[in-house]
C-alpha cells in the first residue's frame, strides 16, 4: 500500500508541476530580448519554435515603425500576428517577409500575438 500512495503522489506532483510550468509560460513569462527601432529601416522579426525574435522593441514616440516578420514555423498559431490595441491584423504565409507598419503611438506598451496569444511580444514606445 506505500508503494501505491507514493506513485500517487508523485504523479500529483508532476501534474501539478506541469500547472505551474504553463502558468508560467502562458502568463508569467517575459522575453528578455529587445530590439531598440532607432536605425532607418524595418525590424526583423523571426516567427520561429513558438517565439517571436526579437520579441521586445522599444520604439520612440511620434514615430511609425515597420516591422517584418518572417514565419519559418509551420504552426498554424503562427499563420498571423495582431496588435489587438491598434486594430492591426496581419496574415503570416510560412517563409515569406511580411511588412506590418505600426504607425507612430502614445508612450506604452502595445503586445502582438498570434491569434491564440501563444505566440508574444511587446512593442514598447518611449
């Protein structure tokens, strides 16, 4: 019988482990990477292994920005990335350069995700 309830509360622990693990990439999760849009020209933006990369950018007030996405993940999540709070709402064919312009914004942050938020970033504007 100890045997038993040991196995039992080792697979209690592994599931919830396994909660705490998509808590944390789901919701908790920050990329660290960040991409500052002061050079002339778009920011590449890979679309690959469930990430976007760079996913922070950091753009200065009063200016549009163009970013290019290029899918390389066949995930059908990565088909499109949407800025929800700007309206934008852009379809992502896989190994292709997609322009998405962002036109210039108010100081905040803007996220961008795939159409199912698993896949995100931040545009951040100072």
């Amino acid at each position: 019988m100890g045997g038993v309830m040991g196995f039992m509360l080792l697979i209690d622990f592994l599931a919830l482990a396994a909660i705490g693990f998509v808590v944390w990439w789901f919701w908790l999760y920050k990329p660290r990477a960040l991409r500052s849009a002061t050079m002339a020209g778009p920011i590449e933006i890979i679309v690959a292994d469930g990430v976007y990369s760079p996913a922070r950018i950091e753009q200065p007030q009063g200016q549009a920005l163009t970013l290019r996405f290029f899918r390389q993940d066949p995930n059908p999540c990565a088909e499109r990335v949407q800025f929800v709070d700007l309206g934008i709402n852009v379809e992502l064919p896989l190994n292709q350069a997609v322009d998405v312009t962002v036109p210039a914004q108010r100081p905040g942050e803007y996220g961008f995700s795939c159409q199912m938020q698993m896949y995100r970033g931040t545009l951040i504007v100072k």
